[in-house]
C-alpha cells in the first residue's frame, strides 16, 4: 500500500467571517494523480491555497508525508517540497522566460528538474528563454508556470486550472507531459474544469460542491451520472 503524501482531515478554511470549506477529507498516495472536479465556487482553489499556506487552517489539518503543515508560511512549505501551479500561471512580468524559470529554483531543494531537462521536456521554451515571459502565448505560459513549479523538485505537484482559457490541442499537449513528470514517482493534484480531460489523465476524481466532498473514487469506475449528480447536486 502507497504512503499518503497529502492528508486532509475535517479541514475547514474561512475568509473572514464566510466558511469556504467544510470538513475536506483527502489524500493523496505516492506517485498518483488525482484529479479535483467542481463548479465555479466548489471550493477548488481555495482547497490548494489551504494545503499550500495561502489560506490560514488549523495545524493538524494538513498533513505531508506525515508531518502537520497547516499554517505553515508557504515559503516553509514549498522547500519542504510541495509546490503549487497557480491559476492564471502568475509569471513574473518584467522577468525573463528563464529568469521565471530559475525563481523555481530558490527553494534550494535538491533533485532531477533543471533548465536542461525542462527544455527537453518543453522544447518550444528554449528559443524563447530570454523573451518577457507575457510575450509568449497562454500556453507556453502555462508550461513556464509548471516550470518554475518543477524547478523547485517538489514531490508534490499541485496544478490550479492548468486547461483554463487553452485551445484544446494546448490542453492536449501539456497533459502529455504529466506521465514524465510523475515516472520517478511525482505525485500531483490537478483541478480540472473538464470533467472527461480529468478521469482521463488522473487515477482518482473529488468532486467539491460548496466546499465539501460530494464524490470521491477511482476515475475509470466514475460514472457519468453519478458525477453530474455530485457536481450539480441533481
């Protein structure tokens, strides 16, 4: 059996006075993906935000690989080797498309990521490498996004939307790349508007409506019909 490297246990998160997320169970094992699946407001991102730092929880809360991080400062988190692909990637703008890329590699955390095998893996971005980075197209924006995230050696890989605002042959093309980031045993979190693109990509599916789980279990046994009833509560 697989060692969880991401637990939630009854994780609550507020902004402010307004309950955002209600008693969240999750985990995620070595080297899986899952996949998160839910309506605008479902609790998604501020799901990611919890287990990153962004969003105050209670310590006990968020466990990784074994050790309660929950509040942590994010900077702690990230070195720790649990690294997020915000929403809307969030480059830097005055930054280079490699100067973006080695912000990544301040975490200081040793392992196989680098520019060289990020080029490889991404070979559009290496003729591009001194370009502004907001003078590339939304998808390889969103591949320096995941490569500043991977610069870090995380062993945890969160993606906020990664297929967001994308053509599909993007979406297609990014989602390709995932089996190299998880074959030395990476584990990643996507949350993923496209209900089909995320059984297709992950082994396990949450669904969040209203910032709970209303659907849990292994992607190819989901079916449609049980996933529009958590999604939409009908």
């Amino acid at each position: 059996m697989n060692r969880p490297m991401v637990e939630a246990s009854g994780l609550t998160a507020f902004y402010g006075d307004a309950q955002a997320l209600f008693g969240i169970d999750f985990h995620l094992d070595a080297g899986e993906l899952v996949a998160i699946i839910g309506a605008n407001g479902a609790g998604k991102s501020t799901f990611l935000k919890a287990l990153t730092g962004l969003v105050k929880v209670p310590r006990d809360a968020v466990r990784f690989d074994g050790a309660a991080i929950g509040g942590l400062p994010p900077g702690q988190i990230v070195r720790r080797g649990l690294a997020m692909v915000p929403e809307g990637r969030r480059l830097f703008p005055s930054l280079s498309v490699e100067e973006n890329l080695l912000m990544g590699a301040t975490a200081g955390r040793a392992g196989p990521w680098n520019l060289q095998r990020l080029y490889s893996m991404f070979p559009i971005l290496a003729p591009k490498k001194h370009d502004p980075s907001l003078s590339l197209s939304g998808g390889q924006q969103q591949m320096v996004a995941i490569g500043r995230a991977l610069m870090s050696n995380p062993t945890v890989l969160l993606c906020d939307e990664l297929s967001l605002g994308l053509a599909p042959i993007v979406i297609k093309e990014i989602y390709d790349a995932m089996p190299k980031i998880t074959a030395e045993g990476m584990s990643v979190v996507v949350v993923e508007q496209d209900v089909a693109v995320a059984q297709r990509v992950s082994q396990r599916v949450y669904c969040f409506q209203e910032g709970r789980v209303s659907l849990e279990g292994a992607s190819d046994m989901l079916t449609r019909g049980q996933i529009s009833h958590a999604y939409f509560g009908v």
